[in-house]
C-alpha cells in the first residue's frame, strides 16, 4: 500500500475518499534504558535504545493505520502525520508514544 505524506500521488488522482484511518502505539522505555540514554546526553552520545524503540513504534502505528485501510478497501493513505509524545511517569521512567493518521483513499490505476 502506498503511504505518504503529501495529499496527492504525482497525476493519480483519488478516486474515492474514504476518510480518516489512524494508529498508536505506547512503548515503555524501562529504567535501564532511561540510566544509559541519561549518560550518553551527558556526554554527547545518542541514544540507540531511545531510537531503537521510535523505530519500533512508529512501526507499531504505521502497520496499524495501514490495517485499517485495508479494512476500508484503500490502496493507498494520503496526508500522513507522525506525532511523537513522551509521557512521564515520574521516578519510574516513561512511556514513548507515536501516532499516525491520514487520509485512506482509492487512486485510480
């Protein structure tokens, strides 16, 4: 299925609109990976934990948006907006949050 994030797809045009299709995905990030990403920002590194787990659940988000699609008879999502969130849970570290959403449309062959 083809996704992106522009509202249109070269000279196809969308045949039918079939309207908002979406998908999460929440991934704790544990206390261990919270103590080595803290290190590498002291000393200037990157975190390859903190970026392992975007990957994943942006993944996570987009696999979902694309299920639902489906389900709609889509070939295609329009539009596509990735938001990235974290949510504090205090001492105990946080959650990583990513969501994707766009138009699922049927563009003509």
């Amino acid at each position: 299925m083809l996704i992106v994030t522009t509202d249109s797809v070269g000279d196809k045009r969308a045949m039918r609109h079939l309207g908002l299709v979406s998908g999460e995905a929440i991934l704790g990030a544990n206390i261990f990976k919270d103590f080595f990403a803290g290190i590498r920002d002291i000393v200037g590194g990157r975190s390859g934990a903190y970026e392992g787990e975007l990957r994943k659940a942006k993944l996570i988000a987009l696999q979902e948006m694309q299920a639902e699609a489906v389900a709609l008879g889509a070939n295609a999502i329009v539009g596509v907006d990735l938001d990235y969130e974290t949510i504090s849970l205090g001492k105990g570290g946080g959650m990583l949050m990513v969501s994707a959403s766009g138009t699922a449309v049927i563009l003509e062959n």
